[in-house]
C-alpha cells in the first residue's frame, strides 16, 4: 500500500482532494491545542506597558477569530459551525504559554482549528512584541486533546 493510499486527502491517481464527509452523522467534537511563545524576560516584565496594546487580549481575539477562519487558510479543510472557540493565555517565567479549545457539533473533526488559533495567537503576540525583541520564539505547537469522530479520543 502506498503512502498516499493511506492518507484520506489523496485520490487514486495522487491528487490532493477535500474529503467528502457527507455521508457521515455528525457529532460532538472538541480538540484543544498548544504553543509555547518564549521570549526574555524584559519582554515579559513590559507586556503590560506595550503601546500597541494589550498583546495577550489581541492574541486571544486573533485565536478565536483564526479558528473560525480555517477553513479559509488551510485548502482542504471543511468550513466548520464552532459552537465555541477559546483562547488561554499564561504568564510564566520564559515566556507565554497559550491553550486552545474549540468544539462543534459536525461530520468532521476541529484539530486543525484549535491547532490554527494557537499558531495565529502566537503570531500575535510575536507581532505586538517584536519591537522588544527580535529574538522571540514560537516553539511547541501541537495537540493536547480531541475527542469524537470515528478514531476515537486522543490525549498527549
């Protein structure tokens, strides 16, 4: 069996394709996300006296806004009805750490959103900060949790 043979994305000759998710019942769906935002801690200390704003509040507007849009970023992935979409974001001592969660009721899963509005939210913050430092990271971008749809439950 070839490698794309196996990935649901692919038809027979090879062609990249949006799966057809029709004939599915849809579900509740949830999935949550991770990014890791580093930067030094003089960045860190002047957050709150940013002039551009609050770069924390923008990254968590620009997280759920991102997740609402996947379907506009990513060509295969199917425009999604979220029934929620959430953006955390923690202070700690080597930088920011953001957690996403989405959840809808459909045929097709929300990895990808909760995935993109932890990307955009770090983009944000690194956006809002970048004047501080250049040297600012965006590290650990992966998924923390998801849940229904016929692979099952899944937790790191």
């Amino acid at each position: 069996m070839s490698e794309t043979s196996r990935l649901s994305h692919y038809d027979d000759t090879g062609s990249a394709h949006m799966v057809d998710v029709g004939g599915k019942q849809p579900s509740v769906r949830m999935a949550r996300a991770h990014a890791f935002v580093a930067m030094a801690r003089e960045v860190i200390d002047a957050l709150p006296q940013n002039p551009k704003g609050n770069p924390l509040e923008v990254a968590r507007i620009a997280g759920i806004q991102a997740a609402k849009r996947t379907a506009d970023l990513i060509p295969l992935c199917h425009a999604l009805p979220l029934s929620y979409a959430d953006v955390r974001i923690h202070m700690e001592a080597e930088g920011l750490r953001i957690e996403t969660e989405v959840r809808t009721q459909a045929q097709t899963g929300v990895e990808m959103e909760a995935l993109t509005a932890a990307a955009i939210a770090a983009l944000t913050i690194y956006d809002m900060t970048k004047a501080m430092s250049k040297a600012i990271e965006i590290r650990e971008v992966f998924l923390l949790e998801k849940t229904g749809g016929k692979s099952g439950d899944y937790r790191r």
